[in-house]
C-alpha cells in the first residue's frame, strides 16, 4: 500500500517532488506537489524507498 500523505517523497518526470496535499474530485484522486504548481495522478508517481528500509535491501537478494 503506498501513502500519499504530506511530505512523502516520490520521482515524477524524472524528478524528486514531495506530496502537499490530495485533491478528491469526482473524476478521482489527485495529488498536489509541494513547492510546484503540478497537479498529477497517483500512478504518475513512483515510490521511493526510505533509506535503511529492509525492502530496498531484500530487492537485490535473490
């Protein structure tokens, strides 16, 4: 499950951007970026690991 709350950071366009705020309307679920006048969709963004997660560490095990 990914969590779209304040301050999470993701990659969108090539880029780290952090959340600042959700947008519920009728034609679903948007996220607002902090410092940016961007508007996206949630699978515009791609999750980024915190640092020293188990989960980053166990991806590269096989």
């Amino acid at each position: 499950m990914i969590l779209y709350k304040p301050g999470t950071p993701f990659i969108y366009k090539g880029r780290q951007v952090t959340v600042d705020y959700i947008i519920i309307r009728r034609t679903g679920l948007w996220i607002r970026l902090a410092h940016s006048e961007d508007v996206c969709r949630p699978e515009d963004l791609t999750p980024i690991a915190p640092q020293g997660s188990d989960l980053a560490e166990s991806a590269g095990r096989t």
